[in-house]
C-alpha cells in the first residue's frame, strides 16, 4: 500500500475512534486492515481492572455471538467433506428431539423457530436446589438438550417459516459437529480452525479455562462473575484476539477453509419478511444497503463483552472492536466507522435483533453488578 493512502487511512481511524469511542471509557482492543494490511491497531486498559496487567495483541477477548461466525464455517466445512447436508433433519443427531422440521440450515440462518435456551433454562428453574438458591452447577450443551427432549419448551414459531434469533441454535450445531466428528468441540476447533489458520491465541472457552479466561466487567468497573450459562459453546465461548480473527477473515479469501460456492451460500439473505437492510446469512448478520453494498458481519454481547467484526468485501476491509468492560459505543463506533472505507451511508441503525437479552429477573448467580445488564446476543 502507498504510505501516503496509509498515513490517510490511519489519520482518518484514528481521528474517529478518539472523538467516538476511545473517549467513552474503552478497555479492549482494535484492528483495522485493508487487503489484509494492518492500518490501525491499539490496546487500551486491562486485562484484568483489579489488577495492573495491561492488554496486549496476544490478549484473547470472549467475543460471544461473534463465536458464530466459526461455528458456522466448521458447519459448512463438514458440509464440503459430505459429512453431513444442510438438509439432515436435528433427529438425526438427537433421537428423541421433539420439534420435527428443523433443518441444519435453519439452525444456522435462525429461522428452526426453536426456543431460546437463555430463557427456558432461567424459567424452568434449572440448577435451583431446595433451598431456592443456584447450586453452582453449570449447564452444559448436553444438558440443554436434555431439557429440550424432556420438557418441550414452546416453539417461537413453525420451522421455516420466519427469523428468529435464539442462540439454541448455535449450541446445537456445535453438538452435532461433536456428534460427526467424534471429537469434544472445543478440540475440533482447535485441530481444524485454529491450529491451520495459526490462531495461535484463540480457544474455545470450558469451565477448565476459568483460570486463565480474561475476565469481564460492567461499565462501572464491577467484576462480572460467571454465572450456570457459561459453560455452554458454539454460540458464544469463543476467546479470540483482533489478530487471529484477521487471519480467519483473510482465510475466507481463498479456497483454505471452504469452496466459495458454499462461502456465498453463508453470505445470502434468508429472510425477507419484513422489509430490511438487516438480514442473517449462515452464521453472518448482514447489511444489504440500497445502494449494493453490503456489510457481512457479526457483534457480540455476553456479560462485560462487546464485541464487533466486520467485512466490508468490496473493499476487502476489515473492522475488528473487542472490548472486556460493558461498552455499547463499540457497536455504533465500528458500525459508523465503514463510511471510512466506502459508500456505506451515515450508518444505519444497529439490528435491534443483537439486543438478545435475558431478562434480569431470569439472572441467577452471585448478586453482583451484573445483575442491571445479564445480555447475550
């Protein structure tokens, strides 16, 4: 790249960011690229507030719903080695799932209409002993489809027939990636996404990571403890760094991962309901603006974590906002931030569709600050 369009990129970023989100209390960290070149990157804070441990490039970050976007990819990869069809119905992984009609791909384009587990499992009480209180018990995959099979939470809707977010999904296809392969999720990731794309930072988070998992905080600085939700994978529990995700997103450029017929597939709107610029391909959230642009992305919210990563593949540029203390400005900050590189508007309004929230009154757990804000999108 010529260092005088550099040197502009770079005025621009960062003359951006300091008046729109760096001075609105940021701890995390930030990766710009075109054509795979770093043109901004900056780490603000600590890793952990209570301490003094700053972040670092190697600081990997949960980026919550954002994990979808590698769900889904390892989905389709299975797909391309005819391991499975987007077609299988979720009988054939769960025998005795109710909810019959549900497809793979309505799994991964949202429209199973299958409940939400962040509701079902609050209201049905699950890990409540006796004594009314959480037994600190932590739900896993396996659990969450136990519930299903025996309670048989209420459809949102009837498969197929409309979008609806419920990260249910997601968890479900991480379980039938385990079901193909054989293998424990987070180790599939590790073997087949991570360790060939030399995300050497990246993991897929288990309660046996709680050591060494950068913790997260509310706006005020309040540590956000986990909670009976947090061992549960494939729609968040991704721990990540702005590097790696630059090294997946410049992956998806070429043949490495999956043949581009398929990769197009997981860029395609699904859902045209209502009329929208937003719409949700294979695992990707997308913008289809007006004017032929279009946005394939992906934000996160969980706890402290907010999380943005986007594509503008147009222009082959990409948006990486991590953050660890509760911080709404990175949504619109990466969001209003494309304008940067291209006819991308003002910026449209964030989907409300990422407010995926849990109500507080369904948050159990120690009563801490994170009671005001339990969110997951």
């Amino acid at each position: 790249m010529d260092r005088a369009i550099f040197r502009d990129y770079f005025r621009r970023i960062s003359g951006f960011l300091d008046s729109n989100l760096l001075n609105r209390g940021f701890n995390g960290g930030i990766l710009y690229a075109l054509n795979g070149q770093v043109i901004y990157e900056k780490y603000i804070g600590k890793v952990d507030l209570r301490k003094p441990d700053s972040i670092t490039a190697t600081t990997a970050f949960h980026v919550a719903s954002t994990s979808k976007t590698l769900t889904s990819i390892a989905i389709l990869r299975l797909v391309q080695e005819n391991k499975l069809s987007l077609n299988d119905s979720i009988q054939k992984f769960f025998p005795g799932m109710p909810y019959e009609g549900v497809t793979v791909q309505m799994l991964l384009n949202h429209r199973s209409g299958l409940p939400n587990y962040l509701y079902f499992m609050s209201n049905l009480k699950w890990g409540i002993g006796p004594d009314k209180k959480w037994n600190h018990q932590y739900a896993t995959n396996q659990d969450v489809i136990d519930v299903m099979i025996d309670k048989k939470p209420d459809r949102t809707s009837s498969p197929g027939s409309s979008f609806h977010y419920s990260n249910t999904n997601f968890m479900l296809l991480a379980s039938i990636i385990e079901k193909v392969t054989g293998m424990p999720f987070p180790q599939y990731m590790h073997d087949h996404v991570f360790q060939p794309l030399q995300m050497t930072d990246s993991y897929i988070f288990t309660m046996a990571d709680s050591a060494r998992a950068t913790p997260t905080f509310t706006y005020n600085n309040t540590y956000w403890e986990f909670d009976f939700l947090d061992a549960t994978y494939g729609d968040k529990n991704l721990y990540t760094t702005p590097h790696d995700l630059l090294k997946f997103d410049q992956a998806l450029y070429t043949d490495q991962v999956i043949r581009k017929s398929l990769l197009d597939s997981a860029f395609t709107g699904y859902s045209f309901e209502k009329p929208s610029i937003h719409n949700y391909g294979l695992g990707w959230r997308l913008q289809l603006l007006p004017n032929g642009k279009k946005v394939v992305y992906h934000f996160g919210k969980w706890h402290g974590t907010n999380s943005s990563f986007a594509r503008l593949i147009d222009e082959k540029a990409t948006v990486i906002i991590l953050g660890n203390k509760f911080n709404r400005a990175i949504y619109d900050a990466a969001q209003q931030s494309y304008k940067i590189f291209g006819e991308y508007g003002p910026g449209a309004e964030t989907d409300s569709e990422e407010a995926d929230s849990s109500k507080k009154s369904e948050v159990r757990g120690p009563k801490t600050e994170k009671s005001k804000t339990r969110k997951k999108n």
